[in-house]
C-alpha cells in the first residue's frame, strides 16, 4: 500500500530524515515509535506530500506521490489524517465535522455552501457510529471532551473511506483510559475495513499493545523494525539514546499487556 524508498528531508543543515525506506501493507496497523524530533512527524507529511522530500520516492496504492497537479489530488484522496491536537472546527456540529471529509469528493458550489447529498449524509452516521459518537451528531463540537473531539476526528477521517490514514501521535494530549479507547478505534477500523494505519507514538506501552509491526525511529533513521516482542531492552536504548546518561530508568523490556475493557462513556 505505501512503498518508500530513499526518503530524505533536510531543513537547510538539519537532516530530520535520512535515507528511510519502508514498506506498509493493506490493512496493517504500524506504529513508528521514537522520541519528540526523531523525525517521525516529519515521515508522516512526506507521505501525503504536506512536505516536500529533500530525495527519495513514495508510492501510494502504486502512485508515486508527486507535487501538484491531478496525480497529487487522488493521492489525497485516500489518505487521511488525524493529529494530535483534533483539527476539529469548534462551531460546527459533530456530524458536520465529519461531513468534510466528504469535501474531496464533491462538486466545489457544494462544498462552498456547506451542501451535502444524502449518501454522505449516512455515510458520516455510519462513521459515528464506529466510533459511537451517533448521539452527539447535532452537538457543537466544542461542547466535547479531548477525547470525543479526538473520535470526531477518526469518523472524519474514516469518512473520507481512505485506503491509508496517517495517525500524528494522536493520543499525546490524552489520557491513558482515554487513549486506549482512541487507538482502539482505530486499530478495529485497520482490522474490519482494511485500512492501512501509520501512526506514530512516542509511547513504548501502547506500543506494543497496539502494533502489530513496529518501527523505531531514532535522529532521522530507523534503527528497528520488528514486532513487539523484539522491543527488547537493547532496541529500545537505541530508539531512546542517552536515557541512563541522564539518570533516566532504562526501558523495560515488552511483557504481555492484559487484554483491557472498552468503556467509552467519559472518553
């Protein structure tokens, strides 16, 4: 589903990625793994073009993805995105938040009033529902918790019936009973609709909970790639660098995680 080959990105003399090469299959739910400026950011909008590559190739669904043009726009298309801080618009309804990620699929009179057939219309239900959100719809989106305003943005993301969506560490500004419920979401929607799901995380638990593939990226490189049984005490010093050196504990290695329960009432 996503062939890269040979990504490099410089801003001016900082490297932020270097030589990476990688390979996400349909319906794979990969995590790349790595502390704050490892490059993992950066990874992510190379892929959907929101950067521009420095070198290299990236393939999406067997199209290179190129600046500009037709090529770029069905690119888009299938590839969506949730980040870190929701993206939500706060004075529209939840359901009309999900709505825009049917924009790229209409008419532009359309999208410029705001006016949605009645497909997308269920098809936007259809998504909050996944993520059971269905008996806010006419709420504003303001009135939500973090991590509700975090599942209106996966609905919208699943709204758009991606065939990649690109998850920027979308669960840092939220708890942990929350965040588990967020990556549970979107781990179901990689298993039941075949989407393939980049997300990146700087937390080694949800990690290994999480992932079914896992790369390690560490100063622009990966330095892992493997399950999560192989984030062995030595793979994760070389994820984190320098983390006894500052009097940190070093990083366990992976233990079993307890299957957990989905309650989605305050999340």
């Amino acid at each position: 589903m996503i062939k890269i080959r040979g990504l490099t990105k410089r801003y001016g003399d900082l490297e932020a990625l270097r030589g990476i090469d990688l390979d996400v299959a349909p319906g794979e739910f990969l995590v790349v793994l790595g502390p704050s400026g490892a490059g993992k950011s950066t990874l992510l909008r190379c892929i959907n073009r929101l950067c521009t590559p420095t070198q290299g190739e990236i393939h999406v669904d067997g199209e290179r993805v190129e600046a500009g043009g037709a090529g770029l726009r069905r690119v888009r298309r299938k590839v969506a995105m949730i980040f870190q801080h929701y993206n939500v618009v706060p004075r529209l309804s939840v359901r009309k938040n999900v709505l825009t990620g049917r924009l790229g699929t209409m008419p532009a009179p359309l999208s410029w009033f705001q006016i949605f057939p009645g497909r997308d219309v269920d098809i936007a239900m259809e998504c909050l529902r996944r993520v059971e959100l269905e008996g806010k719809a006419e709420q504003r989106t303001d009135t939500l918790s973090g991590g509700q305003k975090q599942r209106v943005g996966i609905a919208r993301a699943l709204a758009q019936q991606p065939r990649v969506i690109l998850a920027d560490e979308p669960v840092a500004s939220l708890d942990p009973k929350t965040s588990r419920t967020v990556l549970t979401y979107l781990k179901q929607a990689s298993q039941e609709l075949g989407i393939s799901v980049v997300c990146n995380l700087h937390q080694i638990d949800y990690a290994r909970e999480f992932g079914e593939r896992i790369v390690g990226v560490s100063g622009g490189r990966i330095v892992f790639e493997g399950g999560p049984d192989g984030l062995t005490a030595d793979v994760l010093r070389r994820i984190y660098p320098g983390l006894e050196d500052r009097g940190e504990p070093a990083p366990r290695a992976w233990q079993p995680t307890r299957p957990h329960n989905l309650s989605v009432e305050e999340a």
